[in-house]
C-alpha cells in the first residue's frame, strides 16, 4: 500500500512539475515576443535614449501626466510636479528624481524628433 501511494505521489509531482515548465517556457515566450514588439515599435534613436536614461518614453509621459510631446505642457507639469515633490515642503527626493528623469526622457525624445525633421527637410530639397 505505501509503494502504491509513493508511486501516485511521484507520478503527481512529476505531471505537475511538467505543466509548471510548460506554462513558464510560455511565459517567458510571451514576454519576449511583447519586449520584441516594444523594441520595433520605438525608433532606434528613441529605443537608445530609453537604454541610456533608464526610463521608456511612455513611462515618461504617465510620470509628467502628457499625452502628447507638447514642450509647454511637458515644462509646466515638470514645473508643477518638482515643486510639490521638493523636499523643504514634504515632498519625496526619489519621485522629486523620477520627474526629473522622465523629463531629460522626454527632451531627448524632443530633440531626436526635431533632428529626424532637419534630415527629412534636407531630403526633400535635394
């Protein structure tokens, strides 16, 4: 009787330790498929600044709450978020650098647009 319920229980454990390597093998070939997907979805110039900064642009944009790359809407919920996280009045030094990150993000992105707009206006004169 003890060989027969040894041998359930380690034809159990073995039946569940394969549907746990199957369904992690899953899953790590789904977060590869949607990184590959974020990855060409971002411009090269753009993906690069993402490395560097340490921030995604999206990221970016959810931490200074804009929807577009406005210059002045980003400046002022920038303004707006450094004042409140300052420190003298309570606020918090790591969000106080998470807005200031999110901002050099959201430059860079500014910057890489406007030089893609120079070469394709010099494009199209020649």
């Amino acid at each position: 009787q003890a060989k027969y319920l040894a041998q359930i229980i380690l034809v159990g454990a073995q039946v569940v330790g394969r549907a746990f390597m199957r369904a992690l093998r899953q899953e790590f070939a789904a977060s590869q498929a949607a990184a590959d997907a974020r990855g060409r979805a971002e411009r090269p110039q753009s993906a690069a600044a993402s490395r560097i900064i340490g921030i995604s642009l999206q990221e970016a944009q959810q931490i200074l709450n804009v929807s577009s790359l406005n210059p002045e809407e980003i400046q002022k919920n920038y303004d707006h978020l450094f004042k409140v996280n300052d420190k003298s009045v309570g606020g918090s030094f790591y969000l106080q650098s998470k807005v200031v990150r999110a901002k050099e993000r959201l430059d860079e992105e500014l910057r890489i647009q406007a030089k893609g707009n120079k070469e394709k206006g010099r494009k199209a004169e020649t």
